[in-house]
C-alpha cells in the first residue's frame, strides 16, 4: 500500500430482508438498509461525506445518486451514481475505498436496492436484463440472460467435463447456508435430485441453477476509521473489463476474473492461501463455478469436488456465501452483490448471529457484471 494513502475500513453495514415487498419502492427500501449501515457505523447522517447509489431498473432516476441524498436527508462533498450491472456493488466499494484513501472524503456509503420483484412485471424484467446483449446480433433473436449464461455453459462443460450435477451441488450448498439467515428469500433445502429435476430454463440451466428475482436493498459505509466491532481494512482491489457482449467472448476459460483477482492479492501482499472466507458472485451455479475455478480457488471441473468434499460449507477450511448468496438469498440488482460484502463483513466482525462461523482474517470478494464481462476482486483483512 503507497505509504501516502491512507487505509480504509469497513465501517457499518444494513440490509432489508430480500423477498417481496409489496408497496415499498426502491427509495423505502434504500432508505431502510442506509439507515441500518450508518447506525452501525456509529455515526450521524451530518458525518456522511460520500454517497456511492447502483442503479435500479424500477427507478431509471437520471440522478438516482441526488435523488437518494434528498430522500435520506444527506448533504454530501460528493456524490456518483454508478451502473456496472452485477459488478456494481464491488465497483462502489472499490471507489468508496480511492475516496478515503485518497482523503477526498472520510466517510463514504455506498448502497443499492430496488423492487424488482413486486415493481415490475415479469415480462418487463426479462426485457431489461436481456438488454445486456448485444442489440444487432443477440437481442434481436429473443435470448434472456439465463440463455447466454446457459450458451457459456454449454461451452465450459464441453470442454472441462463440468456436469449439471456438478454445478447442482452449488445450489444445494446455497439453499443450506440460506436456511440459517431470516432474511432470505429462499430458505427451504433442497437435495441434489429436486435440483436435477427442476424446470428447464435453458439447457443446461434448470430453475434451481438460476437466482431468483427478489426486493430488497444492501448499504455499508466505508471510513477513514474502523468500526468498534472490529477493524475490517480493504485490503486490495482489482478490475478486469474484456468483453460486454457474448459474441465478443474470446474465451470461456479467461474471462476477466482470473486478472482481477491478481490485482487485488498483488495489491494487498497476500495469496489464495491467506483466504479463509470466500463471498463469490453466483448469479447461476455455473457462474460460480467458473469464477471459483478461473480464480484459482479450485482446478478446472474441480469446483463440485471440493464443494463434496466440505470445503465450501461453513464449518469448512473456505465458507462461501454463508448467507446463500444470490442464488437463494436473492438478487435485486446492485444490492445482491453488496449483500455478499455484508454478510463477510458480519462474519469477520462476530455478528452474524446463529450463523456465526469462526471469524475469518480475509476474506476475498468477487463480483462480475453482464455476461462474465465486468469483474471486480476485493480483498477485505481484519487488523487486530
């Protein structure tokens, strides 16, 4: 770290529970999780310097970012709203982390929500999120998010030999680690064969392979100086930008993760073996899959195995998503990825509750937005 910067920590974090909320709108429910965060930081809402707001495709807000200061009653030196679509919550953090390092501000939230599942309509949400493709070469043809991750898998699982039941044992440990958080959206077990035997979606992703559409929002402060619970410091950063549409994909076994991730343990001196917490984007199994293989986490088509194995669980050498990640958590845009930051920062600080696992030293966090096409890797270390 440049001797000329300072560090910077996580403060404080909220959330809303994620499900359906019926009559709260995307500004409610940002307005509760902001409210939580700054409470925990142990500040008052005149101490926030910096406000970092992802977007919300039910509140398309040219100045969402001013819009979220008028409604929380905030008077920031700098405010920035930011769209990077499932990498935008490490992207706001990573940011939040220049501003105060930096010294341009000393207490910076960052936050996203919205109410994507009661504020707009099914069809509606399809047609949003599909916009990520291409517009002259994969819109055109009718494909949904779910059928370019599934068009990717069919390619990672023909050349690594990754079998549907393979990435079924990710959304199994998911469900599991969700059944232990109130917040939730999805909180029944499910086995590997109900897994198996769910409702193609696009082969060879079935429903229980895919993260549900959910309300909810996810907020943290980040400061110039640590949280009474605990010193948890953002250790280390990275990026990685190759590609936006499928078609421009040039190669499903380097897609950007692997570069990001190499950037940020440089940065923060450290290597996969000092991580002893994993929070890992999962918007599809095979997205985690991919990412925890591509990173290094585990050896190509060895991802399932270590899962079997235990590794991944959270009484494991490596607990990943001990909240049940996006796939049964739930996702509302931008909040879904910060919700992974969240609970790695209640973890390392002791207040995860009756989920509470020993509390990690560094966790690492990875986010990555469209179609594998924006990554971004944090590094987060408790001091003592």
């Amino acid at each position: 770290m440049n001797a000329a910067l300072r560090p910077a920590y996580v403060r404080g974090a909220g959330g809303t529970s994620f499900g359906r909320h019926e009559g709260r709108s995307a500004l409610d429910l940002m307005d509760a999780a902001a409210a939580q965060a700054i409470e925990s930081a142990g500040l008052a809402r005149h101490e926030i310097d910096g406000v970092l707001c992802g977007y919300a495709t039910t509140l398309p807000h040219l100045m969402l970012s001013t819009l979220v200061c008028e409604r929380l009653a905030l008077r920031p030196r700098y405010a920035h709203g930011l769209q990077l679509g499932g990498a935008s919550g490490a992207a706001m953090l990573m940011a939040a982390r220049e501003l105060v390092r930096s010294g341009r501000c000393r207490n910076v939230l960052v936050l996203g929500g919205e109410n994507r599942l009661s504020g707009q309509s099914r069809d509606s949400s399809i047609q949003t999120l599909a916009q990520v493709g291409d517009a002259d070469f994969e819109v055109p043809n009718g494909a949904s998010v779910p059928a370019y991750y599934a068009l990717m898998a069919s390619e990672y699982m023909q050349r690594t030999g990754v079998t549907s039941a393979d990435l079924a044992e990710f959304a199994v440990l998911m469900r599991a680690n969700a059944a232990g958080h109130p917040d939730a959206h999805l909180r029944t077990p499910v086995t590997l064969q109900e897994v198996l035997a769910s409702k193609p979606i696009a082969s060879p992703l079935s429903l229980l392979d895919c993260c549900p559409i959910s309300d909810g929002a996810m907020a943290l402060v980040v400061s110039a100086d640590p949280a009474a619970q605990g010193a948890v410091v953002m250790a280390g950063a990275g990026q990685a930008h190759r590609h936006q549409h499928l078609t421009a994909m040039e190669d499903v076994m380097q897609c950007g993760a692997g570069e990001a991730a190499q950037q940020a343990f440089e940065e923060a001196r450290l290597g996969l073996g000092d991580v002893d917490y994993l929070g890992i984007y999962d918007s599809f199994t095979i997205t985690l899959v991919m990412l925890l293989e591509e990173i290094g986490f585990a050896p190509r088509a060895g991802a399932a195995q270590r899962a079997r194995a235990g590794d991944f669980a959270p009484t494991g050498p490596l607990p990943l998503n001990t909240h049940g990640g996006l796939l049964s958590f739930g996702h509302c845009g931008v909040a879904g990825g910060l919700a992974h930051t969240v609970e790695a920062w209640r973890q390392m600080t002791g207040q995860a509750g009756e989920r509470q696992i020993q509390p990690p030293r560094r966790a690492f966090i990875h986010a990555d937005g469209g179609v594998m096409s924006s990554h971004v890797s944090l590094i987060l270390s408790r001091e003592d």
